[in-house]
C-alpha cells in the first residue's frame, strides 16, 4: 500500500533483599519494605493488620508475589503502566493488566481502550500465559478468583533470584535478572518481540521501522514533537508537522500549496479509516483535498481516507 500524508509544498541500583525499617509512627503504625519488595503500613501491636501496601499500587514494574488484575470491591485495576521516558515516571499509554472482558487472560491496552496484545486464556498450564518465555521454569503461576478479587500473582521457584518485569516506554513487558557477577539487570525476556506490533508506539504521524534502532522516525515535512523523550524512548509523544496546510485549492501570497507526500510499504490503522468505494485514483485524491480534516488517503484496488492524527 502507498499512502499519502497531506503537506506543504513550497516552491522554493543498588539492591538489596533484607527486610529493614523506614519510619514509624509516634502510636500504632508502622512502615516496613518487606523481603518481597513489598512496601506495607501495618498496625503495630498486629503485623498482620495491613493497612497499605506497595502491591495493590503497582507502577511500571511487576515483581514475584505481587499481582496483577482486579479488585472487584473498588472495580479498580492492578496494572503495570509504562512511564513516559525511561527517566520520567509519569503514566504513559501504555499497560499490562487482567482482560476487562472477563476472560482470564492478560491483556496489553493502549490508552486504556485499544488491545494491542493478549496472552493465552488460563489453563492452569502457567507457561502458556506467555508464549516465548524460555524462563518459565523459574516461575510458578497462581489465578485467584473470588469474592473481591481476580487476579494474576507469580513466585520463584528459587528465592536466590531476582526478577521483576517492566512495562517499558515502548509499550513491550520486558523481563529482567539481576545478575551478581555483572552487578546489573539483563534482559532476559520480552513480549513483543517487534516494537512496531504496538500500537501507536512512534505516535502521531511516526513511522515504525523495525529494522532501525530506535525503530521509529518522522516522514519528510515533520519533526519530532519532544527530542527528549525520543532520546530516552519515549517515541509515542510522536511527530508534528514543521509547516501548518492551508488547505484547499487556492494558492497562499508566498506561492505555498497542500500537496502530497508519498509514503510506499506501509500499514495504516484499520480502525480509523473511511473507505470510499466507486472512487479511482484520481477520484479519491480530489475527495480527499474536498475536506480540511482529511491528513492522509491511500488507494490500493479501493480508496480510503483518514482525518486527524495519524
């Protein structure tokens, strides 16, 4: 497929595993970070009475004993949440949480309504969850669903080692081990394997590439819309446009016009098109400039068109 954009033409860590006290309370409560990494507010006179936890709050990084699903007293969702740049921790797009559906499967969502991915449906074979895995045998996978929870929690067969997995800006779970002679985490594990399998993963108007590093670019007549997070892997802020269209037929006083912009070999989002059927090539660009809302058409045995960002 060759699609077209519309554009203006010018003639001219350090870690550590042992369970050790924060802070206290001057009464009853106090805060502990746990052997799991789990970090509670519990009663004092009772260790068992949790009154907060780091596990029901999870950010970008899932670790063995905690879980991921949802909690069906509050309908809240356990989810890891990519950070916007692999320095800034704001939520990004991005999440790895339980199906909303119902279907116990895990689940990758953009902007918390578009599936770009979903695992096996539990079967009590753990392994099957995520296909590709070469290090399942280090896991075992536990499904718990009752009363006020449905959820996904995992342990080490071997507590000596440490793991967690990542909800990388790029939209892809990426799973780590620390490896002492190395003194560093590797990656040892990633779901999905290509980086343009997630959705809108370059953003608005980027184009994904996955034989590049980084794999994603802006085409001719766009630039980056935040240099810093592409350079920290943020790609999904996107691209915007160097020149604003003028849209239509008519010529500005400087001598600019909308023109074309051919892009060949490329897929564009299915969700989000207009097909224009009855159209010939030619047909299709003219509906095209017809509208100012209109930023891209392709036309392969059939003409469609899409609005806004792309």
């Amino acid at each position: 497929m060759i699609c077209f954009f519309c554009c203006v033409v010018c003639h001219d860590s350090n870690t550590s595993s042992s369970s050790s006290f924060l802070s206290s309370s001057t009464n009853i409560n106090v805060t502990i970070l746990l052997d799991t990494g789990n970090f509670v507010v519990r009663d004092q006179t009772n260790s068992s009475a949790i009154l907060w936890q780091s596990f029901d709050h999870i950010t970008d990084t899932w670790v063995p004993h905690g879980w991921i699903g949802m909690n069906k007293v509050t309908g809240e969702y356990n989810a890891i949440t990519s950070w916007k740049n692999t320095e800034d921790p704001a939520p990004w797009p991005f999440m790895d949480t339980i199906d909303p559906s119902g279907l116990n499967q895990f689940i990758f969502l953009w902007n918390n309504s578009k599936s770009y991915w979903t695992s096996r449906i539990w079967n009590e074979e753990p392994f099957g969850l995520l296909p590709g895995m070469s290090v399942y045998h280090l896991y075992t996978y536990k499904f718990i669903n009752d009363d006020k929870h449905r959820y996904f929690t995992t342990n080490l067969t071997d507590e000596r080692y440490l793991t967690r997995s990542v909800m990388h800006s790029s939209g892809q779970v990426q799973q780590l081990m620390w490896f002492d002679d190395a003194k560093d985490w590797e990656l040892i594990w990633v779901q999905l394997v290509s980086p343009c399998d997630v959705y809108s993963v370059c953003g608005a108007y980027g184009i994904c590439d996955q034989s590049r590093k980084p794999p994603c670019t802006c085409p001719h007549g766009f630039t980056l819309t935040s240099v810093r997070d592409w350079e920290l892997d943020g790609w999904n802020s996107g691209c915007k446009r160097k020149t604003q269209l003028k849209c239509g037929y008519k010529n500005s006083t400087s001598g600019e016009k909308d023109g074309f912009l051919p892009i060949p070999n490329v897929h564009l989002p299915a969700d989000s098109k207009q097909q224009l059927g009855g159209k010939g090539a030619e047909e299709c660009k003219l509906a095209f400039l017809k509208s100012c809302s209109c930023t891209t058409y392709a036309y392969e045995s059939g003409c469609s068109i899409w609005n806004g960002d792309i």
